[in-house]
C-alpha cells in the first residue's frame, strides 16, 4: 500500500493485503472521514477528512 493511499478506496483484497499497514494508519485516530467514516493517524490517507475531538484521558 502506498503511503499516501486512502483508506477510503480500498477494496477487501487490498485490506487483506496491507493489513499490518492499516493497522498502524488507524491506531489511535486522529481523523475521521465523513463520506465512510472510517479513521486514521493521518489526514492524507482520507478523502473527507474532518479531525476528532480530542479525548480526556481516563
């Protein structure tokens, strides 16, 4: 997967492929999309990109 590759394209092949590379994109988001709403660390890797709220730590 490419570094700057949105998550919001890709297809389950590509998810299967570049798990461990996900994985790392989405721990501890930072951003959210608000076409899929799916998240990431960084802003780049969506296409609608809206940042979270940040959170209290418990």
């Amino acid at each position: 997967m490419k570094p700057d590759h949105k998550l919001c394209q890709l297809g389950k092949k590509e998810i299967e492929e570049n798990i461990a590379a996900i994985t790392e994109l989405v721990a501890k988001p930072k951003y959210i999309c608000q076409k899929c709403a799916r998240v990431s660390k960084k802003k780049k890797n969506l296409c609608k990109p809206k940042k979270l709220p940040s959170r209290k730590k418990e």
